[in-house]
C-alpha cells in the first residue's frame, strides 16, 4: 500500500512538473496554416508574328522555347508554375475563333519537367493575338489564397483582339483585391506594344521589360520567377478610408490595400499608448498617365487635426510608384492627442499597474496628382498602406553646446582665441620672409 502511494505521488508530481514548465499543446501544430507557395503562371504569345527571326538570327518563338526550358530546369522547389499560351492552335482567318484562342498547356502546381518541356517543344506560331483574354484566364488558372500571385507575360505585339482591352483587364483584375502582378517583357521595340504593355504592368504593380536577346530573356523571367517567392506572404486587407477623421476605419498593425482618387484625402485611425510607437508607410501606384509633377503626402493628426508629423514624396515621372513614410510616439507630441475611447481600442495597463489610455492617431493620405482630360479617374489609384505600432525607441540626442549667455560666452571666447592664433601665425609668416 505504501509503495502504490509513493508511486502516485511520484507520477503526480511528473505531471505537475512538466505543468508548470508549460510543455506545449499537441494541438498547436494542428491550428497552425501551412504557408502557401509562390506561384506564377508564365504567358507566352505564340501568335504568327513570333515567327519573325530578328533575335540574333532566330526566330522569336525558338528564343521563347530555350529560355522556358532553362527556366523549368532552373525553378525552385517551393514554387508552383503554369503555363498558358494564346494564338497557337487556330491557324485560320476567322477572327471570332481566333481570339478566342488560349490554352494552359502546364497546370499551375510543381510540374513534371519532361512533359512541360516537351508542351513546350511543341509549340509553332499560328494565329491572332487575345492578351486580353489569356491574361482574364491566367488569372484563374492562379485562383485566389493569401499570397501574391504573379503573371509573366510574353508577347512581341498588340492584342489583335480587343475587347477586352487587356489594360482594362488590367485594371479590372487590380480592382478585385486578389493582389495579382502582371510583369510584362516585349519582344519588339515598337512604340504601341511597349506603351499597351506598360500600361498592363502598371496598373497590377509589375514591371515592363524590353528584351532583345535570348539570354535577356531567360535572366529577366528566372529574376521575376525567384521574385514571386521574395515578395510578402500575405494578400493586404481591403479596406475603405474616410473623408474625415471623425469616420475613419480603425487599423490595428497590418498591411492594408484602398483606392484613391485625383487629389482626394483618405483618413485611418490608429490607437497608440504612452511608451509606444507609430510607424506608417504608404505607396501609390500610378496606373495610368498623369501630370509629370506629382506628390504623395501622408501626415498624422490629433483627434482635434493638429498635425503632429507627416512625410512626403514628390516625382517627375521618371517612377510608376511614390512611397513614403512616418514615425510618432505620444513623448513627440504634446498631448494635443485626445484618447481613445473602448470603441477606438480602449486602454493599456502600464508598468506600474496603472491604467493607460491610447491615443487614437489620424493618418490621412493625399496626393497631388493631374490627369489629362482623356483619362479615366475611376477606379481610384492603388494605395498601399502598412501600420506598425511598437515600442518607442527615442532618437539619440546631439552634443549639449549650453545655452544662454553660456552658450553666447563660449562663442565669444572660441572666436577670440581662433582670431589671436590666426594673428600670431600672420606674423610669423612675415618674420620669416623678411629674414629670407
């Protein structure tokens, strides 16, 4: 009996020592989501344009095929890769089955590289050109999910197609909220191709690209494949700012996506405690043609719209995004910050035990911005926003020179010793050549 009781107690006391060191749940792996993979879908125009052979000697589509295959030899473990091609299976002259012409010759996911080199092989250039459509398309063949996904388009002319106008697709793809990048790279250097693809990369995020050799081929899509699995994992929360303070959505620390018109102001709020700090950036995207002076302003507000700090960055047009940032803790202020009440994210409890309240923090984000009478305003232009609020970190202060009249006597006293040493060595300099 005794020995069954020390046993017990024993067993108890095990039980009770791994309690106290908290050994973890063995549901915590289960609760944790499995981070989703990079995924990119490549769009090759295999219209009959592509048969010109004006890359080194040969043909475009020949150049194309050697750079997708050294890109499936050369793509990641992690990453998940389509591809998707339009205009290479109609080789007719009517129009309306031409463009609807676009295939997915390798589903999105890890593909078995033997086979998508060989889909790849097998492509001839036939018909028309629907960009529009493949890019509608390619983007569900992507679906949706919390990551970015990424489209690679390839082409070496205009959609033959439209409508749709594949930058309206653009726009209407960017409009949606699921955070897709079109990166664009022309094949040609003609004027109209490079302004429609511009237009495509702008208006999603991505980038343009003028290639003229196989080798700037394959670098630029195995930089953009490898750039999908670089960028954030997370699809940016839609959300929808005020014209006033008073009406602002509450943000708690995230990445945030909104719309903003030509010379509109969009306000947040933000609550922050006594020994924290805000940091705030933001971006616009300018996804179509404006004036070629333009600025993004992004400033903090008290709750009674005192300015407590702002950041600025202005353009000429040489970039297709303006981004700039902010910091401010209440130690910067001086209290013109009304708290917060329960609604705007209630109080904290200090170090001492004593209540905190927050301080509910106004960003408001404008931008000066002209548009030519001939574009379009709506839909708004794609805002980024990003909300931090850590603990404050104070600036380190410079050297303390004194103030007041011992400021003003160290000065005098400086400026007579430097005026007596420079007087001596006048002199000296005198002497000596008189002598010489």
């Amino acid at each position: 009996m005794i020995t069954r009781r020390r046993s017990a107690a024993v067993l108890l006391g095990v039980l009770a020592a791994l309690t106290t060191l908290g050994a973890p749940p063995a549901a915590a792996d289960e609760t944790t989501p499995a981070k989703e993979p990079p995924k990119v879908e490549l769009v090759l125009d295999v219209s009959g344009s592509m048969r010109a052979t004006d890359l080194g000697g040969r043909s475009r589509i020949s150049v194309a095929q050697q750079s997708f295959r050294e890109v499936v030899d050369s793509l990641p473990a992690e990453t998940e890769l389509g591809i998707r091609v339009l205009g290479a299976s109609y080789p007719g002259n009517d129009k309306r089955l031409g463009c609807k012409d676009t295939q997915q010759i390798v589903p999105v996911g890890h593909p078995d590289r033997t086979e998508a080199k060989t889909a790849i092989a097998t492509l001839r250039p036939t018909g028309f050109t629907p960009v529009g459509l493949a890019l509608r398309e390619a983007a569900k063949d992507l679906g949706t999910g919390e990551t970015t996904r990424r489209i690679v388009l390839i082409t070496d002319g205009e959609d033959t197609c439209a409508p749709p106008d594949p930058c309206e697709v653009a726009r209407e793809l960017a409009a949606q909220g699921t955070h897709l990048v079109v990166d664009t790279l022309g094949l040609t250097l003609d004027d109209r191709v490079r302004r429609q693809l511009t237009c495509i990369a702008s208006a999603t995020g991505g980038t343009y690209t003028a290639v003229q050799s196989g080798n700037e081929l394959t670098g630029r899509i195995k930089q953009l494949v490898k750039r999908a699995g670089d960028t954030y994992d997370q699809t940016p929360q839609r959300i929808s700012g005020a014209a006033e303070c008073a009406t602002a959505p509450l943000l708690s620390p995230g990445v945030y996506s909104d719309r903003e018109q030509v010379e509109e102001h969009r306000a947040y709020r933000v609550p922050v405690r006594p020994g924290q700090e805000l940091r705030a950036s933001v971006s616009v995207a300018l996804d179509r043609p404006l004036g070629r002076d333009r600025g993004v302003l992004l400033r903090a507000l008290s709750t009674d719209g005192q300015e407590l700090v702002r950041g600025s960055d202005a353009g000429s047009g040489r970039t297709d995004v303006l981004s700039t940032g902010l910091r401010w803790s209440p130690a910067q202020g001086d209290g013109a910050s009304a708290p917060a009440t329960a609604a705007d994210g209630g109080t904290g409890t200090g170090t001492d035990g004593t209540a905190q309240a927050a301080e509910s923090v106004c960003l408001v984000v404008s931008n000066s911005f002209a548009v030519p009478a001939a574009v379009r305003r709506a839909p708004g232009m794609p805002v980024e926003l990003t909300v931090d609020v850590v603990d404050a970190s104070p600036a380190p202060g410079g050297p303390d020179l004194g103030r007041g009249w011992v400021l003003l006597g160290v000065l005098a006293l400086a400026g007579l010793l430097t005026g007596l040493v420079a007087g001596w060595l006048a002199r000296w300099r005198i002497a000596v050549w008189r002598e010489n």
